[in-house]
C-alpha cells in the first residue's frame, strides 16, 4: 500500500485527467482531419469490419499510426516479416494479454479492435504507473519532493506524450526503466536488474542501463576496500558485473537467435497467408520462405543491426544531410535542455564528475550538508546515463526520435527542468501548497489534496517568468502537435 502522500495522489489525478484529455483529442483530430497518404508500413486488414469495428476504429484509430502499425501486425500475425525485427517483442507480447482478456468480446469485435482495445487500456495504465514510479524515483533520488512531484507533473505534459498513448512501446518502457531505477535505489539490486531486463526486452536501448547497476556495484566495491578483502571484494564486484551484463544482455541475444531460426535455419518458416505474401511481393519485404539473408553468414549473425542498416539507414552521421534539417529542429529542444543540464550539473560538480560520481568532494566537510534536488550527488549517474543517450541518438539514429527516446527513457528531461522551475519561478513560492508533506493519520476528514502547481502556473501565464515560459510553452507545444500531426500519418514520428 503507497502512504497517503496527498502529492502522490495529485500525480495519479493529473496523469488520468492528461490520459483522458489525449484519448479524446485524438480521436477529434482523427476525425476531423484527413489522413495524409504517407510511405508507411500498412498491412491488408484480412478479417471483414463490422459497424462496431468501424466505431472502434474512428475511436482509437489515431493510436495505430507510423511505428503502431508494426507493432499492432505483430501483436497479430507474429513476425513474419524481415524488417518486423527491428521491434523487440516485449510490447506486442503485452498487447497479446491484453487482447486474451477481451476474448469474451471477439464475436462482437475482430483481433484488430481488440488490439487497439488493449493499446489504449494498456498504455493508460503504464503511462499512470510511469508517472507514479517517477515521482518516487524522484523523492529518493533528488531527496527534495517537491522537485519530485514538480517533475512528474511534468511527465503528464510530456513532449514525447503522443508516443506514450499510440501503440509504441515507449509508455511500457518508461514504466520498467522508472520502476528499475527506484528498486536500484531501494537497494533491491536483483530486484532491479530483473526489471531493467526486462526493459530490454521491450526497447533496445534499455541495454545502456547496464550502467546504472555497473555504477552501482563500483560505489559498494570503494565504499568496501578499507573494511573487507580487496581480494575478495574484487572478485565479487567482477562476478556482479558479469551477471549484470548477462542478464540485460540475453533478452536481446534470445531475441537476435529466434531471428536466426527463423531466418537461417532450414524448415521454420510457418505458413503465411497468401495476401501478406503478396504485400512482401509488392512492397520488396523479405519473408522466412525465400533465400537466406546475408547477415545469416555473419560470424555474429545479429538481424537488428543489419535491419537498421538496411532498411531504416541507421548508422554514424547517416542522417545528417541538408533535407534532414527540419528533424534537426524538431529534435533540437530536447537536445538543448540535456545538454544544458549536463553543463549546471558539470560546473557545480567538478570533481564529482572527474570521479565518476564515486567520490563527492576533497573537502569531507562538504558531505554534511549535500545538495538537494537536481544538483544531488545521486544523480550524477542518471545524467551521464541521459548524456550517452543524447549522444548516440545524435550521431546514429534519426534524430526526429530523439524526443521520445529520452522522454521515455531518462529522467533528467524531467527533473532538470523542475529544478529551473523552482530555482527561477517566483510564483511557486507564493502557491500555498505543501505537496511534499504527507497527510497526518489524525488529519481531519475530507482534507483536499493540494492543488497542482503546474495549472497553477498554466492561469498565471501572463505574470511568468521567462523560463517557466518556455518550459511550459515547449512541453504544451509538442504535447498537442504530436496529438495533431501523428493522428494522422503527417510527419510525426
């Protein structure tokens, strides 16, 4: 049972109210705006639609636009397709639970309603998790809740928010990664790493948070030299980040072999229906019945680098050609904000950062009164971890993801924008809230939860800073743009 922490109660109210207001608004813009005809991936729908398809369609249909569609095929058909790989199988496996709790209802809808049945049901759930693991995280981290719930309020205008409710796997994995963190924290290692693997088996990136536990175990290895063993100490720590690795690493190696039978292997191929067979035909998909694939004779035969390759030209300053501008743009705020957390942090915390975070300070002194909020100590792991992510998806991905790939995936794009507010918002001093203080159990009955200082902010538009401005104004921006042009297959990805 969580305590009765009235902040607590605020994230969850603001998070459905976002949910609810972002289903609603997809589906006005769904209908009132025409799709554009875009190069995406779209399958032949192969079971006739009923009326009730049809309303559920007009409903929930802006939820299965650009990369929903893939997910949406394999939740339904498996993965039959080649390029199908280059979306790991956690996401699908969840919708098929999902859709298995509907079955009652599959005389009255076919597989697809279910499936965008269970995206939206799904992803509302995960994303009201998400925001609640955030805002724990975030207490435990930072050590100053009311930066914690100013950043998981945050979360629920998220830029990245579209990608959190269509058929994506980012809501899910937001929810492990956040959740995996706060264990880690807790000192709930196997716990953590557990969950973190499991991440992994969603989103390939999730990879990267093998040094949240590599960090992890190198703080207890120094903390422990000068009371235990060096030598047994050390054979510890190497065992640890052995497993460490193994374990984040098999759900991807598991995923790259069942390609390899499938593909590789002689007599895997499964029967195929014969109109998807004829989209491979038509649209030059490689499907498990024909030749085998180069990338079967490599010595490390792994699909998902030669899927990126191939089919999305993914790979070191690809992407950076002069028609690409306008996703530079696109991606340049995000890109800005953890770039410029990464320089406060930095500058604050000199030696900290030369130590990689394993020593605070030559001055001892110091420790007695450590920094709170987003200047922690503590959090010096989440940034290098957000830093690297930046990078990679700077030089190596296509950059217009880059607001969805750190909004699901880091916290700093929440945290540190929360401590501007704070550090430079007048108007959040003056609101007579006490969010981060838990209600008494003798508290008078009916006691209201304090109000939520972000609305607070959003009435007070005209008397904000220029900061909260921009904050707000970038967060509420892409918020309903995404909502606006990815309901519709316009150039939202």
């Amino acid at each position: 049972m969580w305590p009765q922490d009235p902040s607590r109660k605020e994230v969850l109210r603001f998070a459905v109210s976002c949910r609810i207001l972002t289903l609603m608004l997809q589906a006005l813009f769904n209908a009132i705006i025409p799709d554009h005809h875009a190069e995406a991936f779209s399958p032949p729908r192969l079971a006739p639609s009923g009326f009730v398809d049809q309303l559920v369609d007009g409903l929930l249909g802006g939820l299965s636009r650009w990369d929903a569609e893939h997910f949406l095929f394999i939740a339904e058909h498996g993965y039959l397709y080649e390029h199908n790989f280059a979306f790991f199988p956690g996401f699908p496996l969840a919708l098929m639970v999902g859709t298995e709790l509907l079955r009652p209802l599959r005389g009255l809808l076919s597989l697809r309603s279910c499936l965008l049945i269970s995206v939206a049901s799904l992803n509302f759930l995960f994303f009201i998790l998400a925001a609640v693991a955030l805002h724990d995280l975030g207490c435990l981290v930072l050590h100053c809740p009311r930066q914690a719930f100013y950043a998981a309020l945050l979360f629920c205008l998220s830029p990245a928010n579209v990608f959190l409710a269509a058929g994506y796997s980012e809501a899910l994995f937001a929810l492990l990664t956040f959740s995996a963190m706060g264990q880690l924290e807790r000192g709930r290692v196997w716990t953590s790493g557990l969950l973190f693997a499991i991440a992994t088996g969603v989103r390939s990136n999730g990879l990267v948070s093998v040094g949240f536990l590599v960090h992890s175990q190198c703080q207890g290895f120094f903390s422990s030299l000068r009371m235990l063993n060096p030598q047994r100490q050390l054979f510890k720590l190497m065992a640890s980040l052995f497993l460490s690795v193994f374990t984040l690493g098999l759900p991807f190696a598991l995923f790259q072999y069942y390609a390899y039978t499938q593909f590789c292997l002689p007599g895997s191929a499964r029967p195929i229906p014969e109109p998807l067979v004829q989209l491979a035909v038509d649209k030059g998909y490689r499907i498990a019945e024909g030749n085998e694939p180069p990338w079967c004779f490599w010595d490390v035969p792994l699909i998902y680098s030669y899927i990126q390759d191939v089919y999305w030209n993914v790979g070191f300053l690809k992407y950076y050609e002069l028609r690409q501008v306008p996703n530079f743009l696109l991606a340049a705020p995000v890109a800005i904000l953890v770039v410029w957390a990464t320089w406060t942090y930095v500058t604050t915390h000199p030696w900290l950062c030369l130590t990689l975070g394993l020593q605070r300070s030559k001055n001892n002194k110091t420790l007695e009164k450590p920094d709170l909020g987003f200047l922690s100590p503590q959090v010096f792991v989440y940034l290098v971890h957000a830093a690297v992510l930046l990078l990679f998806g700077g030089l190596c991905m296509h950059v217009q993801v880059l607001t969805r790939f750190l909004g699901s995936s880091t916290p700093i794009v929440y945290w540190f924008p929360a401590h501007l507010l704070q550090d430079q918002e007048p108007l959040l001093r003056s609101l007579k809230t006490v969010p981060w203080k838990p209600l008494a159990e003798d508290s008078p009955p009916g006691q209201k939860v304090p109000r939520n200082p972000i609305m607070g902010l959003l009435y007070r538009w005209k008397t904000c800073s220029p900061v909260t401005r921009y904050i707000l104004g970038y967060f509420l921006t892409y918020w309903l743009l995404g909502l606006l042009l990815h309901c519709n297959f316009l150039p939202w990805t």
